[in-house]
C-alpha cells in the first residue's frame, strides 16, 4: 500500500511516463510538416510518408521524424 501515500506518487507516475512515453511525445507535439514519400524496402503496397514534428513534453522540446501510413493512423518501424 505505500505505493498509494504521496511518497509514491511521483515513482509512480514516472512508471507512467516510462511506459507510455511515445503516445505522450504524440500528443505533445506542437507542430509537424511532410518531408516527402518514403519508399519502403519491402515490396509493400501501402504508401507512407516522412513527417517531421516539434513537441514539447515533460519540461523539454525535443523532434523527431516518424514514418507514417497516408491517414496518418500509425507509425511504422
């Protein structure tokens, strides 16, 4: 039960943090712009593109390049 007293707390939200960390810098980020077609080495079908994006979470900015499909519904890799 100490896990649930304010001792605990901030432990257990880095828990949290450490094991949802990429939807957390998902949703922060502030912007993101198309980089361009990205041509997969696998002889797949489904297109995706490059897209850059700046965020801000957990006190810092930070960006990154994600590959994702056309509706943007998932990342790949």
């Amino acid at each position: 039960m100490q896990e649930f007293w304010t001792d605990g707390l901030a432990s257990t939200a880095e828990q949290i943090i450490k094991a949802e960390l990429a939807d957390f810098h998902w949703d922060g980020r502030i912007s993101e712009r198309n980089l361009g077609a990205f041509e997969s080495a696998d002889e797949e079908e489904e297109t995706f593109v490059r897209v850059v994006t700046i965020g801000y979470f957990h006190g810092r900015y930070y960006t990154a390049i994600c590959i994702m499909n056309d509706a943007r519904g998932g990342s790949i890799g």
